[in-house]
C-alpha cells in the first residue's frame, strides 16, 4: 500500500502532510494495520528532518509559481511546471500508488496533473477560507475534498460540493497542547501580569514587529511580550528593544525570539492572555485549538487575499478581532489588547468558540479516508 504526498512551497502546505502522516500512524498502530509506504513529491521539502522523523520518502519533482501579474519569471516556471510533471509521471507510473493526498499550492500541481492522466485516485486539502486555484482545478476530478473553513466549500463549483467537507486543520501533535506549568519560569517572565504572545514569522512579520516596538514601552508596564520576530528580523527587534527599553525597569518583561522552538512555543501558549499575529490558517488553527483569542492583523490583499478571507472567517466565529494592517498603528494595538485583557467574560467567549472552531480530529478524519481509499484500490 503506497500514498504520495504532495504540495509545499510554505509550511502551511507542507506540515498539515506531516500531521496527516502522524494520524496514518496512530491508525495503523491501533488496528494492528501494515502502515503504508509513504512518499513525498515535490520541489525541496520545506521540513526535510520532519520527512525523516517520520519515514517518508522523497521524490523531487519540480514546480513552478504562476504569478498573476506579467513578468518573464513566469516563462521560467511554465519550464519548470513541464518538466515537474515529466519527473512525476515516469515516477508515479513506476511507484503506481493506491491514492495520492494534495495540501495544494504549486509544488502539488505537476504531481496532481501526472495522476489525473495516469488516473491515480486523489484526494485534496485546502486550508484557506478561498481555496487556492491548483485546489480548484483538482476538486474536479478529486475523490473527496476537505477543507478547513465554513467558507470555503461555497467556493468549488455546484458538482463538487457534494464532495466537499469541513474538517478543521491537520496540526502536528507535539504543537496542538500548551503546557500550563513553568511557563513564567522557563520564559523568565512576570508572574504577577497578564502575557501577550506575538507571532511573527518569515512572511509579513516586519509591519506587526515595528508596531510591536512602537508601543513596547508602554505595553511592558502591563504585559510581557514574549515576541517571535522571525529569524531574519530577530537583531533588528533585540537592537531596537534594547533601547527603547534602557533603563526600564520592565526590562525583564520582554522576551524576543527569531522562531520560538516546541516546548517554547507550548510554555508561551499555556501562559498567554492574548495572541496577536498574522492569519495564515496554520497560524489560526493553531492558535484555535490553543484556545486563546486573538487580535489577527493579515497580510494586505494586495500581497495575499488569503489571509484577510481568513482573519475575517476566524473572526465571525467570535474567537478574534482583526486589525487590518492599514489600521494598525501602536495605539491601536494597545487599546484593542487593553480592552481584550480588561474583559474576561469576552476572553471567557473567545476562549469557548477559538476551541468549537478548531476541529482537532481534521488529521485523523482525513487519514481514515486516505488509508480506506488505498486499501480499496489495493489489487486484491
């Protein structure tokens, strides 16, 4: 029994295969299954160790993005999409797999185009409130889709609908708890004040992180701010707070981070009142099954549509407020965190509707269906 993973090109697309992979493992070890044989195709995985951690194989194939606005690099990648989907179909018709599972995104497409001619069953994930277009296109000749908001099935055509369910987002396991004790001492924080978490990251992190310092003198005399910069923006935030916080006596409030690691991430979590960050689904669904309320600030939808469809889907659940980043400014941010954090009957209904929102069984809903379909394609 062979499944083929694919889609990548950020971790919004790659973990949910690992959190997949993850529940194909549980399964099989419960009902005393033989686990399948795994492969990843796609350009450079985005997690490679996660790959390995968890018995993957790989298979490179090319991708390439398609942008919507005219520049030649797209000549480029329609050679590279071509030649993708040369690698993928010589290796698919020699793996021949039972199913293949797609996240979407453009490293799934060459993948998904070589098993619609070679007639490989498939089945997709989307985790966007607008499903992106390879999820669109593939929905039509996909076994079962799945997808992550309410929202989103209303976008795929009238045929596909009846194929379409809400499931939440696959998370990885080791990041879907907190860890409610030690978090104030392994952090070094103060015990005695609410603490707001930050998530920043690598895509869009440098509008909330200048905010976020902007206001940080005066959010340190209430809060601590455990802030995760982004890697490529951490000096800059260190410089920056180290000044504007000299000879503060809330220095101790603050901690920055470049990307906080697992157990990191679970003490800020067990510990934050409030979390302000971007609206990538990860990040949402994340946060979700957390519990914690949210203030979202999306990437604008000049550069990514994606994410104010979802800050505003998460929102209409109750669980977050949105601030959208041409509103964002440091008094902005601090009041909106002051009224969060003054009103704990609001927090107490964010918290319930952040937990009803984030559907934590979505990876072993989606790896039942997976293991089923290739056991009914096995050659008996």
């Amino acid at each position: 029994m062979k499944i083929v993973l694919t889609g990548g090109g950020s971790g919004g697309h790659f973990y949910p295969l690992i959190s997949v992979a993850e529940a194909i493992e549980d399964i099989c070890a419960e009902r005393v299954l033989i686990e399948p044989e795994l492969i990843y195709m796609g350009p450079v995985p985005f997690d490679a160790e996660a790959l390995f951690e968890h018995d993957i194989a790989y298979k490179p194939s090319s991708a390439g993005r398609i942008r919507s606005y005219n520049t030649f690099l797209n000549i480029f990648s329609i050679f590279s999409i071509i030649r993708g989907v040369i690698q993928t179909l010589i290796q698919l018709f020699d793996l021949y797999p039972d199913v293949i599972f797609s996240t979407g995104g453009f490293a799934a497409f060459p993948t998904l185009l070589a098993a619609r001619l070679l007639r490989i069953p498939v089945i997709i994930y989307d985790a966007d409130a607008s499903p992106g277009r390879v999820s669109l296109w593939s929905s039509k000749f996909a076994r079962w889709v799945a997808v992550a908001h309410a929202d989103a099935a209303s976008k795929f055509s009238k045929n596909v609908q009846s194929r379409v369910a809400r499931v939440g987002h696959p998370i990885r396991k080791e990041i879907a708890g907190t860890a409610k004790e030690g978090g104030y001492e392994f952090l070094k924080l103060d015990p005695t004040v609410p603490t707001i978490l930050v998530m920043g990251g690598s895509q869009g992190a440098q509008a909330i992180n200048e905010t976020v310092l902007d206001a940080l003198a005066e959010l340190v005399q209430s809060y601590n701010i455990i802030h995760q910069t982004g890697s490529a923006n951490l000096d800059e935030a260190q410089k920056i707070s180290s000044v504007v916080l000299k000879d503060s006596r809330y220095e101790n409030r603050y901690r920055a981070f470049g990307l906080l690691n697992t157990l990191a991430m679970r003490m800020a979590a067990g510990i934050a009142t409030i979390v302000v960050a971007r609206a990538g689904s990860g990040t949402i669904f994340e946060v979700a099954s957390w519990g914690i309320p949210a203030v979202l600030v999306p990437i604008p939808e000049d550069i990514s549509h994606d994410q104010t469809e979802n800050a505003f889907s998460y929102a209409r659940s109750g669980a977050a407020v949105v601030i959208e980043q041409h509103n964002l400014a440091p008094h902005v941010l601090i009041s909106e965190i002051n009224r969060l954090v003054g009103d704990a009957a609001q927090r107490t209904k964010m918290s319930e509707a952040a937990h009803a929102y984030a559907r934590p069984d979505a990876a072993r809903k989606i790896a039942t269906i997976l293991l089923e379909s290739a056991i009914a394609h096995e050659p008996v």
